[in-house]
C-alpha cells in the first residue's frame, strides 16, 4: 500500500510539471535571437504574407521564413538556419519532396500580412 502511495504521488508530481520548451536557450526566439529579431523587423512591406517558421532538421530546432500568400504566385528558395543564424540547407522550390520529408514539427512564429 505504501508504495502505491508513493507511486501514485510521483505520477502527480509528474503530471503537475509544466513542459518548457526553452528553444535555443531563450523563451522566445523572435525577441532574443538577433538574427531572427532583424528579420522579423526586415519584413516592412508586406503586400505578400510572410511568416517564419520553428521547425525541426535533423534532430536540431531550425528556423525559416517561407512565402505563404496564396494569392501571391511568386517561388523564393527556403534557407533552414540554426539558433546562431547560420545557414545549415537552401531547398529550391522544386524540391518540396526533400523539405517535407527533412523538416519536420513546423510551427508558425510569426506571420506579416497588411
């Protein structure tokens, strides 16, 4: 009986934990990252939607920004970077197979839209 006690204590001790994600040693990327701060401050303009992405390539948190206006008919490469801003793939338009498969967990960050 004690150790179903105790047991039963550990599982609500376990479930009472909040999940932080403290994503490239920061709370949030977009403020605390330089880079990533400088390019959300770079989109000014914004007659075509643009948004930055947190996802995850090989097994690491990336980031990127990817024209998603659908009304908008315009092809740019996609440049996955690391939490210092460097450079780690460029996919080409053409090889939407390759980035579906290689970067997963996407999740929307930040959006420009007028």
């Amino acid at each position: 009986m004690k150790n179903c006690i105790i047991i039963f204590s550990a599982l609500i001790l376990i479930m009472s934990c909040e999940k932080y994600d403290n994503t490239c040693n920061c709370d949030n990327p977009l403020e605390d990252l330089p880079w990533l701060k400088d390019l959300k401050s770079s989109f000014t303009n914004c007659t075509c939607q643009i948004s930055i992405f947190q996802a995850t390539y090989n097994k690491k948190t990336v980031f990127y920004a990817a024209l998603t206006d659908p009304l908008c008919n315009s092809y740019y490469p996609v440049v996955i970077r690391d939490c210092k801003g460097d450079t780690l793939k460029v996919y080409e338009p053409s090889l939407g197979t390759d980035f579906n498969n290689e970067v997963t967990d996407r999740k929307l960050i930040f959006n420009c839209k007028d």
